[in-house]
C-alpha cells in the first residue's frame, strides 16, 4: 500500500523512504595530513563521469573527521563483498580507532588500503560541493582493481543484503 508524504515530513519518514533503493556498500579510506588513517562506511557511492573517470559519495558534516575528509589529497573506495559485514559495521563506527586489528595495504598513493575482495577505486580529491547536510566528495579515479567473480554486499531497507541469484557473466 502506498504511504505518501508532503513537507513537512520528518527526517525519520524520509531516510526510511529513501532505504528503499538497493544499494551497494563502500568503505572509503583516506589519510589526513597529520598522517592519521581514516575510514568511513558509505552507500552513497555514484559513478559520475568516464572521461575524465570521476566518481562521488556524500558525507555527512557531522562526521568527527570531516574536516580531515576536506583536506585529503587522495581517498580510496572499497566496494564491499559478501561476508564482510563487519567491516562495514567497523567503519560505521564512531566510537573507536576503525583501523584496530586491520592492515593497513600500500596502492599507487599515499592512502592505506584495505585488503580488497571485490574492488578498488584509488582517487584523487576532484572537489567537494556543500549540499545541505553533507558534502558531496568527488575523485578522479588514477588506479583501480577488480574482482569479477566476487559477489557484492547490498544494502536495503536498513539491512544487509545478498544477491539472491549466482553472478551470470
Ligand atoms: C550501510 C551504511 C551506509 C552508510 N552511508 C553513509 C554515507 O553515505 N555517508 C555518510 O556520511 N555516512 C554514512 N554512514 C554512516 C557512517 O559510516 C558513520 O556515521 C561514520 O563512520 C562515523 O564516522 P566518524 O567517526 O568520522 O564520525 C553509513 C553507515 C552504514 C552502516
């Protein structure tokens, strides 16, 4: 049954609305310039343009390190797969270092990786737009890896997700 709303609706009503679209589920990390690691979940994740090869998420300016996010020279995108719930609940959290017990993986710039199961996207920061509450973060991909057969963690309706059927080539 369709539920419908007008402004004014609550930020409750509308983030239930908006978990409606199927998503993937990123974790980005990046390096502040005191060298401190950084990381956050995200599943706000948009291909933006192939030429150049641009990418975007969106963060919220309540994060703890958003200040860090907006000097970041370069920012990594880890799409995550199946099975790796944890770490998407690690970097979602705001309480803790989110790097405890990881190891922290070189690429082709400065910012530390994750071992990666399904894919990569090493960035430069492109720019940064305000949008209301968040920030619209874009990078320019330098470098990226995939794996074809690994299967994508989803997430929708507030929960995590799997593809229901196999990966069909
Ligand atoms: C599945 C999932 C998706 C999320 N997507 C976003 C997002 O797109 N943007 C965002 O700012 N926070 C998102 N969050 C929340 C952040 O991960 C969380 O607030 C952040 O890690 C807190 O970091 P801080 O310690 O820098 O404040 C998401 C959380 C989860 C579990």
């Amino acid at each position: 049954m369709l539920d419908t709303q007008t402004r004014p609706f609550s930020d409750r009503q509308f983030r239930q609305a908006l978990g409606l679209f199927p998503t993937g589920v990123a974790v980005v990390t990046g390096l502040a310039r005191d060298q401190r690691k950084l990381g956050v979940t995200v599943n706000s994740f948009t291909s933006v343009s192939l030429s150049p090869p641009l990418i975007s998420f969106n963060l919220d300016k309540k994060l703890k390190s958003i200040d860090e996010w907006l000097s970041a020279d370069f920012f990594a995108v880890h799409f995550l797969a199946e099975g790796q719930e944890a770490i998407s609940g690690g970097f979602a959290c705001a309480e803790k270092d989110k790097w405890i017990g990881l190891n922290a993986v070189s690429g082709v710039t400065p910012c530390p990786l994750l071992q990666s199961k399904l894919a990569v996207f090493e960035c430069e920061q492109f720019a940064h737009h305000e949008a209301g509450d968040h920030f619209i973060m874009i990078g320019k991909v330098l470098h990226f890896s995939i794996d074809q057969e690994a299967r994508p963690l989803l997430y929708h309706g507030g929960s995590y997700r799997r593809l229901a059927q196999p990966h069909v080539a």
